[in-house]
C-alpha cells in the first residue's frame, strides 16, 4: 500500500473511532502520524493516540484500555502530559 492509500485509511478509521478513543479515562487527543520507538519517529504511520501520561494496561479498566490496532491500522499511544487551552 502506497503512503497516500496508507494515509487515507488511517484517515478512514480515525473518522470512525475518534469519538469512541476520546471517551477513554487519560485520552486527550487522537491524530495521525508517525509511530515512536525509544523516542525515536519511524516511518509507520499510524494512528496516534495522545495521553496525559501512559498508564500500564492492568491499571486501566479494560473499557479504557487501547489496543495495538484498529481495524488493521496501528495505534501508538504517546505521552503528552495534560493539554490546556490558552486564552
């Protein structure tokens, strides 16, 4: 599959869970990007699910834990602390 075609499925999945991820305790964000390994960017792209902070899965209620694909399309879930709107 070609990063354009790649592109455009994340897109398509995204569309369809963003509301159902958001709803999730510790999520803040849900995009599209490139997965993270060590902290380092590789060049899979992925959806990316951003959380206050990264929680180990047993600690999660199992309706808040986020899986390692969806729909076939790889999830990354990154750490970005707590977002908050300037005014």
């Amino acid at each position: 599959m070609s990063e354009p075609e790649a592109l455009a499925r994340i897109q398509e999945v995204k569309r369809r869970w963003e509301s159902a991820l958001l709803r999730k305790a510790n999520v803040v964000a849900v995009g599209i990007g490139y997965r993270q390994r060590g902290g380092r960017l590789t060049d899979e792209l992925c959806l990316v699910i951003s959380v206050r902070r990264k929680v180990p899965p047993d600690e999660l209620a199992p309706e808040d834990r986020i899986p390692a694909e969806i729909e076939g399309v790889p999830v990354d879930v990154q750490e970005v602390g707590p977002l908050r709107a300037l005014t």
